[in-house]
C-alpha cells in the first residue's frame, strides 16, 4: 500500500486549522512545513497542530519539536548534515533530496526516509524545470529507506510516480486547495495496480 503525505502551506486555505484536521481525519500524515514563520510562531502553531493530529512531522524547527515532545522530523539536507549527530530523540526523520547522492547520503547518515522532488512542474517552484521520473527512478535504486515524491503531485500523475518506484507520494497544494479533501483523496487510486 503506497502512502500519501500531506506537506502544509496555510497560504493556500482560508480555515488552516479545520483543514489539517480534515486531513488527519482522512487517516493522512502531515508534514508541518510552514518554515516561513519564525521559530517561536512555528512553535505555537505546531502545538495547535499536534492537539489536532497525532501523525503531525515537524519541519526544520529541531528545537520546537523537542520542546514540543515531537518525536518526528523533517529537515532540509543541509540542516540535516549539520545537526544528524544530534536527533537520537526522534524516532523519525525525513529528508529532502534534490539528487540520488543525497539521497544515499540522507541514509548513511541515519534519515528513516527521503522526499525527492520536485517531479513535475509546480508553483511552489515556479520557473524551475521538473527533474521529472528518470530523477526520481535513480533515486529510488540509489537507497533502502522509503523515497516519497514530491513536486506537483495530483490525481493524474501520482500513479507514475509510484511506478517509478516511489513508496508513495507528497501532496501540498493539491490537499491545501481542494474543495472536498476526502474525495480528492479518493481520487488518487494509487491503489489499484
């Protein structure tokens, strides 16, 4: 069974909160990515998160999430280098990868899995050419740990995705903007092989 991730961006929904849970309630993890906010508000708002869904990962933020009793990370690759010696609290830890070299060093160096992207063309980058499934291909033979997609991801593409070898996909705006979550989820049929 592939998984499906939910990365945030409260941007993108007029009701954050009442959409996290929506989420949460459809039985998907969330990444709490919202690494605009400073330290302190990012804190505040994942407490509020956290009261609301139990399979929230905290992101960039490794202070917060320890003060918080988080035991789910979510780092950049350079974060992770920097500070992998020091996440034994933590009982998950996910990094984002823009190659297969990163992708097994992420491994190496303890990550329990790895976000690759971005695969398809999306807003969040906007301008940036897609690395598309060959990247994403090669990163997936390069390592053990679970490779999810990540990077204008919908309904149409995931299931390429998957065949690529991803143990599933992440999902920003497509769950941020939709109009009925459960459907979209529905949707997806990534199940269906």
């Amino acid at each position: 069974m592939y998984k499906i991730i939910s990365v945030t961006n409260r941007k993108q929904c007029s009701d954050f909160l009442g959409r996290v849970k929506e989420i949460s309630n459809c039985g998907i993890e969330i990444i709490l990515r919202e690494k605009d906010l400073p330290e302190a508000e990012y804190e505040k708002l994942a407490a509020e998160v956290m009261k609301i869904c139990s399979t929230v990962t905290l992101h960039t933020y490794i202070n917060a999430a320890k003060r918080l009793g988080c035991k789910k990370i979510h780092l950049s690759m350079p974060i992770f280098r920097e500070h992998y010696i020091n996440l034994n609290e933590f009982d998950t830890i996910g990094v984002s990868v823009h190659s297969a070299d990163e992708a097994a060093e992420a491994e190496r160096l303890g990550a329990s899995y790895v976000t690759a992207g971005h695969i398809f063309a999306t807003d969040c980058k906007k301008g940036v050419p897609p690395r598309g499934l060959e990247f994403l291909r090669g990163v997936c033979e390069k390592v053990k740990i679970p490779v999810y997609a990540i990077g204008g991801i919908n309904a149409e593409n995931a299931k390429s995705a998957v065949g690529a070898g991803a143990d599933g996909v992440c999902i920003m705006s497509a769950l941020m903007k939709c109009a009925d979550v459960r459907g979209f989820i529905e949707s997806m049929s990534l199940w269906e092989q």
